[in-house]
C-alpha cells in the first residue's frame, strides 16, 4: 500500500481536538492536540481554522501535506446538511483528495466495534445516540435539544434537579435533598441564594455542570426525587437506542450497544443497572458496553474503512491507542 492511502482523522469537541496521520498500514504517523470546534458560536469559517492548527501541526510532524482521505468525526454536526456544509469547508482547505464529515458520536460506536456495526448513545454535556451496519445503512437523531425531543445530557440533568430543587424550598414540589446538597455544593445556605447566583453570574455560567454529579451523589443517598431523574436517565438512553436498533434492523440479532460520555462512563451504581435491566427487557439480544477508547481512533478507523483497508490495519492502528 504507498504513501497516498493515508489517512487524516479529526475528532472535534466542544472543549478539544485530536488528529491523527495514519498510514495504510495503519501505522499512526503523527498526532495533534488543539481547541474546541464551535462552529454554532464562532462560524464555520473560524472553527475550521481552529483546526487547522493541530492539522498543520500533525502534517508537519508526519512529514506529509496531503492525505487521500479525510475522516472528520465534529461535534455540531447534527443534521445532514451540516455535515455537507462542514466537509465542503474542509475539502476547501485541500488536506486530502476526499473528504467525509460525520457527527463525532460516530466515532464512539467506531471505536468500540471491531466492524462499524452496532449503536452508540453519548450522554455528556447533551445526549446522542447513532447506528451503522457495515453496508453503510446508518440511524440518527437531529439531537437538537428540546426542540428535537431530546431529554438527557448534563446540562438539562442540571436544570432538571434545580427545578425540583427550586420547587422543593419554595413549597411547590416535593421535598428533596436536593434543596440542600445543590446549594451546599457552592457553599451557599438556600437554593434562593443559588438561583441568584447563577442567575446574577456571580457563579461562572460553565459552573452550572456541576450540578449533575450532585445529582447522581443524592440520588446514591437514597433520596426519592433524585433517583426518579436518574431511572429517566436510563429509559431516555434505552429509548434511543432501542429506536436505532429497530431502524436498523438489528433488534433481533445480538448487537453491542456502546456507551460513551462523561454522564455513561462514571460509572454510577444506579444509572448503570437500571439501564442494563431496561435494555435487557427492550432489547434482549443487545449488550451494553463502555467505551473507553479515545474517539479519534473511530474517526481514523472510518478512515481506512472508506480507503478499504483490510483487518491487520485496523489491528495495527489499535495497537498503537489501546496500549
């Protein structure tokens, strides 16, 4: 296999960005760290120059100037067109002869299957959840928020248990724990004194995430509120994914269901068995499975899908991330 079956792979984030230079061999050349890829906030333009850093840097480092194909994995690519609007923008920049874009959730399920067959559903800052077979047929939501059905991700568990919380002090709501632990988490004495924190931005806006583990640590003391967000939780990520499967035709065939984000992969008592329990019921032949690879590896094993690459590529890529 020569020079010119490398491959470009780019997993963006919210927060990060990580690209690789792989070989045909899978052989990884070069890799780059860079910023986070907000094209919803800053333009499509300034984000993909925010690529371009790490890009240039990895080209550098591997020695080469182009790849035959680029395999981007983004996050804000949630809808199609999306996703041609971002991979013209970066066939544009001439860093390989092909390119393909796909929402980065992608890259979790890529990365934790040996074939790309199977569902993956992300639970970190938002909720998302993906399917492909290795014909190429694909399931997705627009995961847009509210507006797209979505409920889940940290930053609605977030608002979720200040709504109860809020509720609970001011006597509209069933009492909760959370009317104590929610405060007391930033030293406050009342969840009024919270709410005008945030609110006034004495609490730095990003602060508000912190908010979710509270809520899983009071939901593990038992409180009966907390808990119901959590059981939710679980019913939301079983939900999607039992609709990906069924939309694949995978419902009856034993399927691994991968999960990823920060929410899926702490590893909370609760959350964790209610959703295999869920699961099991909805979807008997599916299995559940944490994903610990880093992203980037599925975007590059996308890569050398579409170049055709063959299992010792593969093999020899994965050696060099999981080790």
């Amino acid at each position: 296999m020569g020079l010119t079956a490398r491959v470009l792979a780019i997993d963006a984030g919210n927060s990060k960005t990580d690209v690789a230079v792989v070989a045909a061999d899978g052989e990884v050349l070069a890799t780059a760290r860079g910023g986070g890829f907000r094209p919803p906030a800053v333009g499509v333009g300034p984000a993909v120059d925010a690529l371009a850093d790490a890009v240039t840097r990895a080209y550098a480092a591997a020695g080469v100037t182009s790849v035959t194909h680029v395999s981007a994995c983004l996050a804000n690519a949630d809808l199609p067109v999306e996703e041609e609007q971002l991979a013209a923008a970066l066939h544009a920049r001439g860093w390989g002869e092909t390119v393909e874009v796909r929402n980065d959730t992608f890259a979790i399920l890529r990365a934790g299957v040996a074939e790309p067959r199977g569902v993956a559903v992300v639970c970190g800052a938002g909720i998302n959840c993906v399917g492909m077979r290795p014909d190429g047929r694909t399931a997705r939501f627009p995961a847009l928020g509210r507006i797209s059905g979505d409920w889940g991700g940290g930053w609605a568990l977030a608002e979720e248990a200040m709504w109860h919380a809020a509720r609970a002090e001011d006597g509209r709501g069933p009492a909760t724990a959370l009317a104590h632990t929610l405060p007391a988490h930033f030293g406050l004495d009342t969840v009024y004194a919270l709410i005008e924190s945030l609110h006034l931005e004495r609490l730095p806006p990003a602060r508000r995430h912190e908010l979710t583990p509270v809520l899983f640590a009071t939901a593990s003391g038992g409180d009966a509120v907390a808990r119901t967000l959590v059981d939710r939780l679980a019913a939301e990520v079983v939900g999607m994914a039992t609709v990906a499967l069924t939309r694949l035709d995978l419902l009856e065939e034993e399927t691994p269901v991968l999960l990823g984000g920060g929410v899926l992969t702490a590893g909370h008592p609760q959350l964790d068995e209610t959703l295999t329990e869920l699961l099991s019921a909805k979807a008997p032949k599916a299995t559940p499975r944490v994903v610990r690879q880093p992203p980037v590896l599925g975007a590059a094993l996308l890569g050398l899908d579409r170049v055709g690459a063959g299992a010792e590529p593969q093999k020899q890529l994965r050696s060099h991330f999981e080790t």
